[in-house]
C-alpha cells in the first residue's frame, strides 16, 4: 500500500528548503545529518552544499571512509546517471575478465545449489 504525500508539507515539517532536502537525500546515510543540513544555506548550489556539508567537523570527524557522495549528487542534482552503453563498453572491453567472473559466479551458484559451500 502507498501513501501521498505533499513534498511542500514535508519542506515546511522538516524545516527545510527544496535543495536541503535534496542534500539530506544524498547524505541520509548517517543519522546526524538533517541538523546539520538545516545550517546549510539553502539558496546555493546543491553539489556546494553537500561540499560544505562535508567540511562540518561533526561530519569529518565520522567520515573515516572519506565518502564524498559523488554518484549520489550527480543522480540528485543534476539527474544524470552512467550511460548503460559505457558499462557495456567497458564490458565488452574487458571480455576476458567479464567471462572469468561469469565463470565463477556460474560455479558458485552450482556449489550453493548443490550444499557444497565449503568448497567456496
């Protein structure tokens, strides 16, 4: 079952403005990120505010992994994703590797489905 819901209601709930929100999309991975998003500036640039967001000392001080939400922000705010024919160039590219893998996957699910996980 779904449920409607007013995206300017939410705005005004979670006190934030559109490209806040957008930010808190890219970023909801952690837990401490709509208070800190709410002190970015909400009329710039989202890929700036997600750079800022990354620079507050709370979120750098967690960010052992130096995530920097670079696929996240191009799909969010500038709505482009990688090509499917750039992945299948490099597909085809890389046919010996690709067939190796499908190789190995193929002899894994054929090991699961015959119970012989140790031999993994």
């Amino acid at each position: 079952m779904f449920q409607a819901y007013s995206k300017n209601d939410i705005l005004v709930s979670l006190e934030l403005t559109d490209k806040q929100l957008t930010v808190l999309a890219i970023v909801s991975n952690n837990d401490y990120s709509r208070k800190i998003v709410r002190e970015l500036d909400g009329t710039k640039d989202v890929g700036l505010m997600v750079k800022e967001y990354l620079l507050h000392d709370r979120v750098r001080s967690r960010n052992t992994g130096n995530q920097d939400f670079a696929n996240a922000t191009r799909v969010f705010a500038t709505l482009t994703q990688t090509p499917a024919s750039a992945i299948y160039q490099a597909k085809t590219e890389n046919k010996e590797t690709f067939g190796v893998l499908c190789k190995r996957l193929s002899d894994i699910l054929g090991a699961t489905e015959e119970g012989e996980e140790g031999r993994l």
